[in-house]
C-alpha cells in the first residue's frame, strides 16, 4: 500500500531512473547518432519505459492501477471513471526533442485521488535531477526542498511561452505588446512546470496541456508556492481528461499582474492532439 512515506517516495524516484537507464537514454544516443526518421527508437522508448513502470508499481502497490500516455481514450476514461486512487504516467514527455536530438525530456508520474494529485515525481535523465512533491508537505529537487521565491514585475519577468499551442491572436497580441521581459519553449510540459517550480524563469503560458502533461508538474508548483490557473482565471483541471491552457507563475503577484494583462483573451479550444501510431 502507497503511504507517501519517505521510502514510498525514493522507491518511486529509483524506478523512474532504471527506466531512463534501461530505456530512454540508450535510445537517445541512437537517435543523437543515427536520427531515424521513421520515430522507431522513440515508439519502443515510449511504450518500454510505461510498460517497465508499469510492471514495477503493480508488483509493490497492486491495488493502484496505472493511467499512461500511450493507452487509447477508451482505456483512459475507464480508468478515470472508476473514481479509485491511481497512477498517471507519462513515461516520456518531450517527445519531439528526443526524435531531434535536443537534450530535454522527461518522466512525469503522479498519484491521483479524489480529484487531486497527492504525490508527483518527475525525472530528468540528461541532468540527472528528480523532482518530488507530496501534497501538503513541500517539493524537493534531488532532495532538498524548493523554496517559495518572489518573482520579479511582469515587466522585468522571463518565462516560457509555447506559442503553437496558443491562439493567433494572443500570439500576436504577445509579440506586439511583449508585456514580459524575454520569452523561451524548451518543448517538454513536464520539464518546464519543474524549472519554473526551481525559479529558473518567472512564468509558463501554454495553450494546451493533458492531464500527463500536468498532473505531477503543478503539484510541484503548487508546493513551491507558485500559483497557477488555466489562461481566463479557471482552477487548472486534475484528475480530468481535458485538456487545458495554463497560465503558471513563481508567485501569486506575478499571476494576478497576468491576469490583469490578458482580460478576456480565451483560448482556442483545447483539441486533442493525435497519438504517434506505434
């Protein structure tokens, strides 16, 4: 039985590194040196690496069932709506950068119940880093606690702007105005909610998260002190299926000079984006 205890937590980190180990990062250096069009290397990571996390929750929490990335809708809803204490997995975000060669990607895993995410853990196998949060008791990168930080002024404010995601008139309206001070995409959700979480940068704006994309990341913000919503000023969905704009910051005066700023802006409506067939 999960018991969020400190050996709960750092039996979940090991597993999260052999799968990086076993599966991800080999593979990652075959993409760095032969860059296969056809995406082969990055399917068999995908699915080796749920497939390994998988079989190694079920053989220590057996009553926890696992919701991942790489299952269909159908599974994934039914999962959802047993209402039950669950995993949700996505067991190799930055899928793109792999393919590319770009050294940013990611594990995310988090345990949902009652609507909420109560424990998160996310893994970067290139720099080695695991953040961890439990709901209530703070996050920790590699081990020692993050701590809450100011951010500065929006005006004087970096952060991470996923432009594809958003629609073109508040993508435009952003390169027209350029309210912030400088914007990046790092291109990996779950990564980008931890470096924001660390105060690597002041604030997240993306047009359209799964629930794998965000699940552990804003428990992790969350713990940190941050302060996050979708795009109008909604609280930002968990244990749910849709998918959803984020507006995320490194501290709650950051996030309401956000909101001031972008009024009535909505969002496109949040499509599905289509699996990779395997």
């Amino acid at each position: 039985m999960f018991t969020s205890s400190e050996s709960d937590m750092a039996w979940i980190g090991g597993i999260l590194r052999q799968a990086a180990e076993r599966f991800i990062l080999p593979r990652f250096h075959e993409v760095v040196c032969s860059r296969k069009p056809d995406g082969s290397v990055v399917t068999s990571a995908d699915l080796d690496s749920q497939d390994f996390l998988q079989a190694m929750l079920a053989s220590r929490y057996p009553e926890l069932p696992l919701l991942g990335e790489e299952m269909t809708r159908p599974q994934q809803e039914r999962l959802l709506a047993r209402d039950v204490p669950l995993w949700c997995l996505d067991p190799l975000d930055g899928t793109s950068n792999f393919a590319a060669g770009v050294p940013i990607f990611g594990i995310s895993l988090a345990l949902l119940q009652g609507g909420q995410a109560i424990a998160g853990w996310v893994y970067d196998p290139i720099r080695d880093e695991l953040f961890t949060a439990r709901a209530g008791h703070g996050a920790t990168l590699n081990g020692q606690a993050l701590m809450p930080r100011e951010a500065p002024s929006l005006d004087k404010a970096v952060g991470v702007v996923d432009y594809k995601r958003l629609t073109r008139a508040l993508s435009l309206r952003l390169i027209d105005e350029r309210p912030f001070h400088s914007q990046r995409n790092f291109g990996s959700s779950v990564l980008e909610w931890c470096w924001l979480a660390a105060g690597r940068y002041h604030f997240y704006l993306h047009g359209g998260q799964q629930l794998w994309d965000r699940a552990a990341g804003a428990l992790i913000l969350t713990e940190t002190g941050g302060s996050l919503s979708t795009l109008v000023g909604a609280p930002l969905p968990v244990a749910d299926l849709a998918c959803s704009s984020v507006l995320a910051t490194l501290d709650p005066l950051l996030h309401a000079a956000w909101r001031r700023w972008l009024g009535d802006d909505r969002p496109a409506p949040c499509a599905e984006f289509p699996k990779r067939e395997h």
